[in-house]
C-alpha cells in the first residue's frame, strides 16, 4: 500500500499561511513509519490552502485547484511569489516492493512553480517531477528553502539541477512540463490518481464526503465503487 510519509512545502501558501521550507512529517516517531496523522488548526488556520497545495501535485489543472474550486476569484497563480521565485512541494510516498523479495522504497513526487505576474491570465510555469529515494538523492538533498544552505532560486536552475540528477543516475529521476505525460508517470508508478481527484471533490465542501461518495442508489453501484476504490482495476473487475 502507498503511503505518505512526509510533505514539504517551499516559498508558497498565501498571507499568513505562507510556507518558507516546512516539512510535514506524518510518520510514526517510534517505527519511523507512516501513520495516521491528523493536523489540527483553527478556522481560517490555513487548512484547505494546504490541500489545495498538495493536491495540485496530482489533480493538475488549475481550473481543479480547490481553492478555485470554492471560489472563482482564487487562483492557483495568487499561492506563489509573482517575481519568479522557485516554489517547491512534494510529497514523500513510502511505496510497496516492485517484485516479489524486495523491501519497499521512497517515491519523491512534486511540482516547482515559477509565477511572474499573478494577472489572469497568471504567466506560469511548472515542472512536475519525481524520484526515487537511495544513498546520493533523497527529499532532504533537494535544493528548496531550508533544507539545503542555499537553495535554488529559480526555475531554470532547478530543472538544470534535476537533470544532472538524472546523468548521475539514469532511469531515476523524471520531469516534465505536460500534465498529461505526467499523470501517465504517476499512473506507471502505482499512484492512485482517482482517489487523490476524489479527495479534491471531497474537500471542496465541508461535509463533502456523501457527495463525493455516497450517491449509490443500490447494493450492486455501491460494491462496483467500493471495488474500483479498494483494488487495482483487472482485479476490481473479476470481484465484480
């Protein structure tokens, strides 16, 4: 099962829920593992920002971003600096073993983001990229606020950055502009993109869940979305 172990969040969010390097670790103090994690802020504490942020990472387009979503005047654009500063988030997954008698692995997946004018229509930027963990390249090595000494400012330098990650070690790291090759890299890469799209439903709405849901009108509607929900489809599809 994919887990998220830790979150990190660089020179994005907005007012005063403004990320300058932070890292959400969501993982068990004692096993070091992922585990249920609950964050508790205040109304108007920055929560669905946060969301909003991280579920951009997979739920692209930005007319899905959840902020818009709740309300057209938000845009995606308004959560960055607007002078081209390198925003970063990515999301640390702890994924199963590929093949039978290997352990499980980290998967680095993210987006940088460059604004230069939050006008709409916003001029943006964006690479979305992953990796996975081992000795020479993790989440804490990547360039962004805070966790190095001197992070990367822009986004030309971070994809110049990633590509010499990818010399180093070919067939590891992968980035690209285009939303599309992207979702099909997530997709080869056992992330569970319709899930992640229905938690932005979710989301959009406080109390959201039912009609994300449960809008089943039988026994047999609500087995198929359980299914399709719980295992991959070839296996979803011999249950039913």
């Amino acid at each position: 099962m994919q887990q998220i172990s830790r979150i990190y969040l660089g020179n994005c969010g907005y007012e005063t829920a403004w990320y300058d390097g932070v890292v959400l670790d969501m993982r068990d103090l004692d096993f070091n593992a992922p585990t249920d994690t609950v964050l508790n802020l205040e109304n108007g504490g920055g929560k669905t920002s946060l969301l909003s942020l991280i579920f951009s990472c997979f739920e692209t387009s930005q007319d899905r971003f959840l902020k818009h979503i709740q309300s057209r005047n938000n845009h995606f654009s308004q959560y960055f600096a607007n002078d081209g500063t390198l925003g970063l988030i990515m999301v640390e997954w702890l994924m199963p073993p590929k093949r039978a008698g290997e352990g499980q692995y980290r998967l680095i997946t993210g987006q940088a983001v460059a604004v230069r004018t939050t006008a709409e229509p916003a001029d943006i930027e964006r690479r979305f990229f992953s990796f996975e963990e081992d000795d020479t390249l993790s989440l804490d090595q990547v360039p962004g606020p805070r966790l190095v000494d001197e992070p990367i400012q822009s986004l030309a330098e971070f994809s110049r950055w990633i590509h010499d990650q990818q010399r180093a070690n070919p067939g590891n790291a992968f980035i690209t502009p285009k939303q599309s090759d992207w979702h099909r890299h997530l997709e080869a890469c056992l992330i569970d993109i319709e899930m992640l799209r229905m938690q932005v439903d979710f989301s959009a709405q406080e109390g959201g869940f039912d009609t994300g849901f449960l809008n089943f009108k039988s026994e047999v509607e609500f087995l198929r979305k359980f299914f399709g929900l719980t295992l991959d489809t070839q296996r979803a599809s011999s249950v039913r």
